[in-house]
C-alpha cells in the first residue's frame, strides 16, 4: 500500500539531532521497506535536499542552531519542496500545548507525533500521509490534465450557473474568440449577452425542457464579439454537477468559415437556378417565336390560297342570283304567254319539280352566300391573328383579336356526343385603343382560351366560358395609366394550388404527352409582364373553375 501501485520504494528523510532516535526510526522504517534518509539538523537536511526529494520528511521541533519550525519554514518557502509532507516530532509536554501545534500546522506541517514514539503508531501515520500525498497527487495531475484540454481546446468552453445564467468560468480560447481583453471581460456575465439575439421567454423555456429531460441541448447561434465583430458559432450545452450545485457546461464551436461557404454555395446555387430559367425561358421564346412565325407564315399562306377562290365565288354568287332571277321570270313569261304547254313540256314541268326547284335554289344561293361569308370572316380572322405584317407596336382594339381567337377556335366550341356547345358570355365594356404588340397578345388570349377549353372538353355539363373586359384608372392600374383588364374564366374543374404556381414555368405542363408543350403560358408570361409591363395571374378552385387576369397599360411606350 505504501508504494501505491509503484515498485520504486519511498523515501523517508528523518531530521533529528538525537543520534538514539535517528537509528531507532531509521532502522524501523527499513524494516518496513521504505528507503530512509537521515540528517542531524536542519541545515544538513537543506544541503540533502539539493539532490533528493522524499516523499515525507519526519522533523524533530528541538534542534540546536535552526530548530523544526524555521526548517519546516524553509520548506514551504522552497518551490522544490514545499509540496512534501512534514511531521513534526516532539516531546510530550510541548505536544500538549495547542499554541505549539497551531504553530506548526500554520508552518505547513500535516501532524505531530509525541516522544516518546511508538513506532507502531507512526508506521500507521505515515502510510495514512503517503496515501493522502498520493491522491493529492492524483488529483492534481488530473486537475492539470483537465485545466489543459479546457485551455487547449479549439473551441471556447464556458461554465454556466444554471440557475443565474452567469458565466462562472471560461478558457482562453473563449477570450480569443469572443476578443474580451481577459477572462475578467467575461466572467459573471449572462451568457446571453454575447448573442446578436437573446432567446425569447418561449424559446429559452423550451430550452431548459430539453437540458432538463435529456441532459443536452445544441444550436447554431450569431454571436457578437466584445469588439461588436459577428460570428456563428455552433452552441453545445450539457448538464453537469460540479460541487453540489447544477451547472451547464456550454462549447461554442466557431463555424463562420462553414456558413461563408455555405452561403457562397447558396449564391451559386441560386445563380444557377436563375441561369437555368434564363436558359429554360430563351430556350422557350426561341421555339415559341419559330413556331408562331411558321405558324403565322403557313396562316397566311393559307389565308391567301382560300381567299382567291373565295373571293371568285364571293363575287360571282350576286350575278349568278340574279342571273336566276331573270332565268325564273322568263319561265313564268311563258307561262303566262302560253299558259297551255305540250305536253312534252308539262311532263317535263312535272319530273323536275319546277315550283319546288325555284324555292330550293333560292334558299341554296342564301346558304352558299353564308357560307362564303363565313369562309370570308374565319380567313379575315386568321389574317388579322397571324398580323406577320405588324410586328411593331400599334393601336389596337384588343376586343377584335379576342373574338378573333374565338372565330378561330369556333369548331371546338360545337357540341361533341353527349357533351353539350361550349357557351361563351361575353361582357365587353367600352375600352380605348390599346398600344401593344397585337399578333403576341393575340397568342397570348389564343393561348388562355385553348386552355379553357381543354379544361371544358371532357365536362358533361356546365361547359361555359367567360370574357369580360375593364377600363381600369391610373390609382387601381398597374402603372400611373390607365390599364385595360381582360378575364377568362371557365368552370372547369379547376387546378391545385401546387400546380397553380407552376403554370408560367417553361416546359410545365399537366397534359399528357404530344399533347401540350409548356410554353404557351410561360411565353404568355412574357409577353404580358415583359414585354407591355403589364400583369397576369391566375387564381383557381378545384372543383370550381380558373380565371385568368391580364392587365396591360393603355399607352405602351414605344422602343427607342
């Protein structure tokens, strides 16, 4: 037990200058396996101390020249040996008196044995002091151990009183990070106070909840620097009990470095989210633009190819009626000038009907004259839809390139099987000339109403599409003009709202494959807010319907 786990034996210096009592100990304690060294006055010992250092020193208090008290004070002044236990030794009657022991255990030492000494006694005491230096020892080195991981470590550490919230104590790299001028800058303060924000009376309740039921608790905070300089810092709290009393032990890990990067991820991230949509809506208006010029090329191509015949039959069906005309009033002159035919004549008369073939033939020139009419205005329409000769800003009526739109897409208004005619309700109030680009806003109003339709095409009933139409004043416009405002509204089944706010995303779309290509609304988008400065939403219920608003400024400044 002496040795404490060691197989060096300990060293006993025994000070005495009583040669009789020097060999009495000193053979006792070899006898017991420790190593002894002796010396006859204090002097002697302070010279052996030079070059050896025991592990308890036994000291007479009577010695001649430098008695116990100022060697034992010698000692303790001395860094080399002031950490060694010393027992005093002394006659009885001087043990006796408590003056004498206060004296010497204010000097440092741990204990007095009475001569005379009982050897028994004293191997038990000094094996009691061996082991109390051993695990003073013990604990110091721990004690070192501890105190240079806290000051060594990364990350400044912080001892809290849990229930004052007041830093107790902290390392020097707590003083560093938080750039306080020493430990003092930081000790006895809220640590709250070194946030850029302090926990609100929620926040901090459930806080001390988590500490509590599970002993920890962890967040990255903002911190502010006794010199005001930010920094984020990832805050570790754990519960420990030091001394009887609750404490939090609090790291805070500086992790600026880490929340620059990841903002700088962040920044390329979202450059990169706006390149691709850049990318996504060029990549859409260039194939927009090519498929609305072919398409507005092979229009009027089309336009032109009907128009010619059209045109021909168009202006030959007035001489040809009356050219009927006049051919049924010679019948009747001769019938009135020979009212008594052949009778070849009547048989003829007979077979083809005469009286039935005059109305019949009246009624098919009224319906081929409706007919052209039609085929006229539907060629008109894609004429002024396709408007490939007005690419520049002009004044418009934006009513005409809605109804435009509508004559162009008459055949998909028509009842289809056991789903009734699309109903179209138009509310048009009276609006001035609009100064706009008119074939793009006209694809843009082809472009809603095809949707509305979609939405209808497959509803068995309630198949119904609404226009209307609103001069708007410069205080509810858009602008500091005047806005017209066109709604399409269909009562459709509507859309969710998930799918609502990706409707003007280029290439986004709900229609099956082949039947849609996500770009009519995204290039609409453009047309409308980019383009004329103007604005366009939508708002949908499910089960209800969607209503599509466009408001577009009067007066569009033209391009320089």
């Amino acid at each position: 037990m002496a040795r404490e786990n060691s197989q060096k034996k300990q060293q006993i210096l025994v000070i005495d200058d009583t040669s009789t009592n020097l060999k009495l100990i000193s053979d006792f304690l070899r006898e017991s396996e420790f190593e002894v060294r002796v010396a006859k006055s204090g002097a002697q010992a302070m010279k052996l101390l030079e070059t050896t250092k025991p592990d308890i020193i036994m000291l007479d208090v009577v010695m001649p020249e430098m008695d116990g008290f100022e060697t034992c004070r010698l000692l303790k002044s001395s860094p080399q040996t002031r950490d060694i236990p010393v027992m005093f030794m002394t006659a009885v009657d001087d043990a006796a008196s408590p003056s004498y022991k206060v004296k010497g255990l204010g000097l440092g030492a741990v204990d007095y044995i009475s001569k005379p000494i009982q050897l028994p006694e004293v191997l038990a005491r000094i094996k009691t002091h061996l082991h109390l230096r051993y695990l003073t020892q013990q604990i110091e080195q721990q004690k070192e151990l501890l105190e240079s991981v806290f000051n060594q470590s990364a990350d400044a550490i912080f001892l809290v009183n849990s229930e004052t919230l007041l830093i107790a104590e902290c390392n020097q790299r707590a003083v560093e990070m938080f750039e306080a001028g020493s430990k003092d800058e930081l000790l006895d303060r809220d640590e709250q106070s070194l946030q850029k924000q302090r926990f609100t009376t929620e926040e901090f309740r459930v806080i001390q909840e988590e500490i509590d039921s599970k002993g920890f608790w962890s967040e990255e905070l903002e911190y502010v620097t006794k010199k005001g300089k930010l920094f984020w810092g990832n805050l570790s709290a754990k519960r420990i009990y030091v001394g009887g009393k609750n404490l939090n032990l609090v790291r805070v890990t500086d992790i600026s470095d880490r929340k620059l990067a990841e903002a700088r991820e962040r920044q390329k991230s979202q450059q990169l989210k706006l390149a691709i949509k850049e990318l996504k809506r060029t990549q859409a208006q260039l194939i927009q633009t090519e498929k609305m010029s072919s398409l507005g090329r092979m229009v009027a191509g089309v336009a032109h190819e009907i128009n010619n015949p059209i045109s021909f039959i168009y202006g030959n069906l007035i001489p040809a009626r009356r050219y009927f005309q006049q051919l049924v009033n010679l019948i009747q002159l001769y019938q009135e000038t020979y009212p008594h035919p052949t009778p070849e004549i009547t048989d003829s008369i007979e077979d083809i009907d005469l009286d039935f073939l005059v109305k019949d033939f009246s009624k098919l020139m009224d319906s081929m004259q409706v007919g052209a009419d039609r085929i006229r205005q539907i060629v008109l329409s894609l004429r002024n839809f396709s408007r490939l000769d007005e690419k520049a800003i002009k004044a418009v009526d934006i009513r005409e390139g809605i109804d435009n739109a509508l004559m162009i897409l008459q055949h998909r208004l028509k009842p289809k099987g056991a789903h009734p005619e699309i109903e179209v309700i138009k509310n048009y109030a009276p609006l001035p000339l609009v100064t706009c680009y008119a074939s793009q806003l006209n694809e843009v109003f082809m472009n809603i109403l095809t949707n509305a339709i979609d939405a209808l095409e497959l509803q068995a009933s309630r198949r119904v599409i609404s226009i209307s139409t609103s001069l708007l004043a410069p205080e509810t416009a858009i602008s500091q003009l005047e806005s017209v405002e066109v709604r399409i509204a269909d009562s459709g089944l509507g859309m969710c709202e998930a799918v609502r706010k990706k409707i003007f995303d280029p290439f986004f779309t709900t229609k099956a494959v082949g039947k849609g290509t996500g770009l009519g609304l995204a290039i609409g988008y453009e047309i409308v807010v980019e383009k004329h400065k103007g604005y366009i939403n939508c708002t949908s219920i499910v089960g209800q319907g969607t209503e599509f608003i466009v408001k577009i400024p009067v007066k569009l400044a033209r391009p320089a």
